[in-house]
C-alpha cells in the first residue's frame, strides 16, 4: 500500500490494518487477527524489510503462545504505532 496507490498516508494504512485485525479478533478469530495484521503491514512499501522480518518473527511467536488469548492479540495489534 502505497500512498501514490491508495492515496493513503503510512498514519492511515496502519489505523486501517488495525481496524481490519480488530475486526477478527471481535469474531473471535485470534490467529486470523494476527494473520491480517501481519499481512497489511508487509504490503506498506514505506516499511524497511528489517522491520517485516521483525514482524513476521513476533507474530510467529505470539500465535506459538500456548497460553494465546483475546488479550495478548489485542496487546499484539494496538502496540504498532507511527
């Protein structure tokens, strides 16, 4: 995503992919939530590769968690910021 293609800021693609996890996670679909947050995240060409790894390696993490709950996707989707 890409300002030039979607007319959208890296503030607003992040409040997007949010609200996009968000949504999975209210239908109780905790790896899902996960899943599109990771996923809208490594298609923002504003984002260097060293941060998607980075990414990719905590969400991986996260959904091992065998102690994996509503509260830690949550934690997991709001603690990405501009």
């Amino acid at each position: 995503m890409h300002e030039r293609e979607t007319g959208l800021n890296p503030s607003e693609t992040l409040k997007q992919a949010k609200a996009r996890a968000l949504r999975s996670l209210e239908e109780g679909n905790l790896q899902g939530a996960i899943d599109s947050m990771v996923s809208d995240l490594q298609r923002d060409p504003t984002r260097p590769d060293f941060q998607k790894n980075m990414i990719t390696g905590m969400a991986l993490a996260l959904k091992d968690d065998p102690e994996l709950n509503r509260k830690k996707v949550e934690e997991f989707i709001n603690g990405f910021n501009m």
